[in-house]
C-alpha cells in the first residue's frame, strides 16, 4: 500500500475535518488520536474519503504510514499538550521529518520549540489555520511559519485544501520560526476587535432604539451587502435571526451575556504593548470580554449603581441614524486593522521576519473568520504603498477615514449621552484623534516626568537644553 503524503495527530472539531479536507483533495493521510476510539469513530465517518485515510492505533505505526520526510500535522490543544505530544512523537523520526504545530500557539513557544529543534535533524513548522470547523474542512486561510524548505516539502498539499479567493489559495509561507503564529494570533485579535465592535452597534440597536434581534438580523444583514460585507456580519446576521427551540424566543435572548477567551486575543494585547505599538481596539475587546464573564459582579453593581440617569435615546430620523451606526462601524474596523497591521509591522523588525503585508492581507480574504471585501482594499492599499507607515495614511484609507469621521464622532458621543458602553468604537476615535494630531498634549508628560524623576526633555527649538528650570522657575 502506498505511503501517505503527510499525518494529522488530533481528530478534535479542527483535526478531524482538516484531515478530511486533506483526504478529499486527493492526498492519502495517516492519523492518530490520544484516545483511540475517537479514531476508529473518525475512521467510520469518514465514508467514501476511507481510501485516502490510514487509521492508526499507535504513534509506532502512524509513522511508519507516511512517506519520509514525513510532514505531521498536530492538531491538538494549545500549550503543555503540543510538548508532551512531541516528546511522544520524536523518538519514531527520523532526519528532515517535520513536525508541524497548527493549534493556536503562543509564539513564543513556536520560538522556542523551533530552536529547540535547530540541531536535531528535524524540522518545525508553526502553522495558523484560521476558519473554524467550516474552514477546516471546506478552505482554510492558513499562516505558515517555519524554514522555507519545510514550507516546499507541505506546499503541495497545503495548497490543495487552502480556501481561495477568486482563484488564489489563501496560504502563505510568512517566515522563518514564529511568524505563522504571530500572524494568526493578530489575525485573532483583531477578530476579537471586530465581534465586540459589532455586539457594541448592537447593543445601541437593541438597548438604545429598543429593535428586537429579528429587526436587528434584517439591519445586519442589508449591511452585509454593503462595505461592512464579511463572515462576520454574516453570521452575526444568521445567529441574530435564529429561534430559541425550547422557548422560542430569538436566541441570542436567551444566552447568557459572557464570553469566554482563550489566550490570542491576550497575547495580541500583550505583544502590542511590549513592542510599544498602540491596539486599542483589540485591548478593549479583550478588556470588553473580561467585563463580561463578571456577570455576578455586574448584576450586584447594577443594583448599586444603577444605569446611568440619562435620557432615553430618540433619534428624529432612525434611518439616517442606521446609516451613521454602519459608518462608524467600518470606522472602528479600519482602526482596528491599522493597528493590527502596525503591530506585525513592528514584530517584523524585532524578529527578522520581512513579513509580507499584502501576502498576509490577500490570505486572509477567504477561509478565515474576519474574511471580508475589505480585505481586498487592504491587499489593494499595501500591494500600493507597502512601507506605508499606517494603513491609515495610504490615500484610499485616508480617504475612507475622512469619510466616516463624523459618523463615528455621533456614534460615540450618542452613546456616550445615553450610557451605551462603546469601548472599541470610543477607542477607535480615541485613536484616530491623537494619530492624526500633529502637536500633542505629551509636551506635558514630559515635563512631568522630568519635573519628578529628572527624566529630561526634547524641545521643540531642537535646543539643547534638557533639563527643566523647576526648582529656580517654580519658586521664583
Ligand atoms: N475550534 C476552532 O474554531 C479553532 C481551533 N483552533 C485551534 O486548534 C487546536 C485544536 O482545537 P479543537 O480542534 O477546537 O479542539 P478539540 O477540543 O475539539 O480537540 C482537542 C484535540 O486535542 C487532543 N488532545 C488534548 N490534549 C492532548 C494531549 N495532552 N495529548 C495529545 N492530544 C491531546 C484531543 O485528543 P482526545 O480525543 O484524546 O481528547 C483532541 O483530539 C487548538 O489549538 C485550537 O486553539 C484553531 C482555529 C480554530
Ligand atoms: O482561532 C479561532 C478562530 O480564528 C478559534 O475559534 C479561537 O478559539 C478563537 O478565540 P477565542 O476562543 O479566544 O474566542
């Protein structure tokens, strides 16, 4: 029997239907699961694609199944089980097998798996694969990270299950060790930033003009076929929209308003601010999400605090209203998407990774979950001016910034006036008021700083003077 092409170690919702995709492109597959019965399940689901896919019971046998250099995919939970897994997997290797890490990494394990593995004959690969259980098994976008060589040993077959946009497969070798990983957790983050930017409109929309999920499917769904198209208003359009079976009742009425998280949206934030590169928006989605899954702590401050003592919202004209909440929520994305772009801007630099923005823009325009038109214009704006220091400042961003500037200004000051928590679209404007300021306000900071801690300044004269005269000035 012929050797397979590649492994999958993982049969969970992304492993299972990642390794079908594989099978069904027509590339033979070895798998193993930690719980063997699940492989056996897999095996007896897997129906006509069983010819493609060789069930195997133990990690002896699954590596003897694959054709050397063998490519393995673990797709497993992200941290501790990802070591434990290889420790398991590196005795049955042999020279240029290359062991590839698709979960969600931090990156900085990616890094340090990857140099752990430098000398040793083999190879790692860390591999976002963004898409869920749909993209999984149907097209995912997929972020490579790794040695280029390994990337031409997968390409063949990574390609073959990629989605594609109008033809072009939405995959990409980013560069060398921890870029695949670090692309994708941004790619998170700013997924974090578009969903909670989106409950934001639809909490003015439900809490502020008093709209039921229905009517707020109907909106959500007139915008999908707009500028704000994507997966995202998609889906949000469908889950708005969809019946309660025990109650009857919308859906989304009946589940519980906190969310959970699982470490990318974190880590987005975290790296953001040890490279000193501001992502509001994606913080305050990660800070949105915290605030939420204090549900008890809320209910008790409601009872103490009270809402807001704000007049109830009345817009005279509901639609233009409507129309404004659409604009500024393009607004809040394209803050959201600058910021993420900046953030691998800077990450590029600090790890040596040349990443390719218009690369990782085009790769995400399809398989992904923040999959949109929009992307496209991004493609678009860095295919143009690909060193442009913020995507905001290329000529069509700048232009659509201009655009929805007053739109985004109503919003959030409407929100403001009647006690509408906007955190990231506040954040967005927050933002775009100070990026595009040319004289701050940190002239004070300075001097604050050098006032107490000696810390000096720059002046604008580009004098030389960098010490205040505080103690003389202020007691003269
Ligand atoms: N779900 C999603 O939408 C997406 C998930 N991801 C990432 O993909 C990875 C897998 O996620 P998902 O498929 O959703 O997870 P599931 O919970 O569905 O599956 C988890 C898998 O991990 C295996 N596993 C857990 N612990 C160990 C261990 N210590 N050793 C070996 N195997 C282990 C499980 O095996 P067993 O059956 O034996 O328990 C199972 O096959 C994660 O990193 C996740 O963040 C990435 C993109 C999207
Ligand atoms: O990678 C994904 C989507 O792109 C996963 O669904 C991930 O779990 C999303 O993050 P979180 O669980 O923190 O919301």
């Amino acid at each position: 029997m012929a050797q397979a092409e590649i492994g999958l170690i993982g049969l969970g919702v992304m492993g299972s239907n990642l390794a079908l995709n594989i099978a069904e492109k027509g590339n033979k597959i070895a798998v193993f699961n930690r719980t063997v019965a699940r492989t056996k399940e897999f095996y007896e689901e897997a129906g006509a694609l069983q010819g493609q896919i060789v069930p195997c019971e133990t990690i002896e046998e699954f590596v003897a199944a694959i054709r050397p250099p063998r490519p393995i995919i673990i797709m497993i939970q992200a941290g501790a089980a990802v070591d434990q897994q290889m420790e398991l997997l590196r005795p049955y290797l042999e020279k240029n097998d290359i062991m590839i890490d698709a979960g969600n990494a931090n990156f900085r394990d990616t890094m340090r798996r990857f140099d752990a593995l430098q000398d040793s004959g083999l190879t790692f690969i860390g591999m976002g694969v963004s898409g869920g259980e749909e993209g999984a098994r149907h097209g995912p976008s997929i972020m490579v990270g790794g040695k280029e060589d390994s990337w031409k040993r997968v390409e063949k077959v990574l390609t073959s299950i990629a989605a594609k946009y109008k033809d072009e497969p939405c995959v990409a070798w980013l560069g060398e060790n921890g870029a695949g990983h670090f692309v994708k957790t941004i790619h998170n983050g700013i997924e974090y930033a578009d969903m909670q930017m989106i409950a934001e409109i639809y909490g003015i929309l439900r809490d502020g003009l008093k709209m039921t999920a229905p009517e707020i499917a109907d909106v959500f769904a007139e915008w999908n076929k707009g500028r704000l198209e994507s997966y995202l208003i998609e889906i949000s359009a469908t889950v708005l929209a969809a019946k309660d079976p025990i109650s009857g009742n919308p859906i989304v009425d009946m589940i519980l308003d906190k969310a959970g998280q699982k470490g990318t949206g974190k880590w987005s934030a975290i790296e953001a601010q040890n490279m000193g590169v501001p992502a509001t928006g994606i913080e305050a989605a990660v800070a949105a999400r915290s605030i939420s899954s204090f549900k008890t702590e809320r209910e008790a401050a409601e009872k103490i605090l009270g809402l807001p003592d704000v007049p109830a919202l009345q817009v005279a004209d509901k639609a233009a209203f409507i129309k404004d909440l659409e604009s500024a929520l393009l607004a809040g994305k394209i803050g959201a998407y600058a910021q993420g772009f900046a953030v691998m801007s800077a990450a590029s630099k600090e790890y040596n990774w040349n990443l390719p923005m218009p690369t990782i823009a085009k790769i995400w325009r399809a398989g992904c979950i923040i999959r949109s038109q929009f992307l496209d214009e991004i493609t678009s704006a860095f295919t143009k001016a690909p060193d442009a220091a913020n995507l905001i400042v290329t000529p069509a961003f700048a232009t659509m910034v201009k655009d929805t500037d007053g739109a985004l200004r109503r919003v959030v000051s409407t929100a403001a006036l009647h006690g509408l928590p906007v955190p990231a679209l506040a954040s967005a404007l927050g933002y775009f008021d100070s990026y595009r300021r040319a004289r701050g306000t940190a002239n004070v900071i300075q001097a604050q700083r050098d006032f107490f801690g000696a810390h000096g300044f720059d002046r604008v004269d580009g004098a030389d003077s960098h010490h205040g005269p505080w103690g003389s000035g202020l007691n003269a």
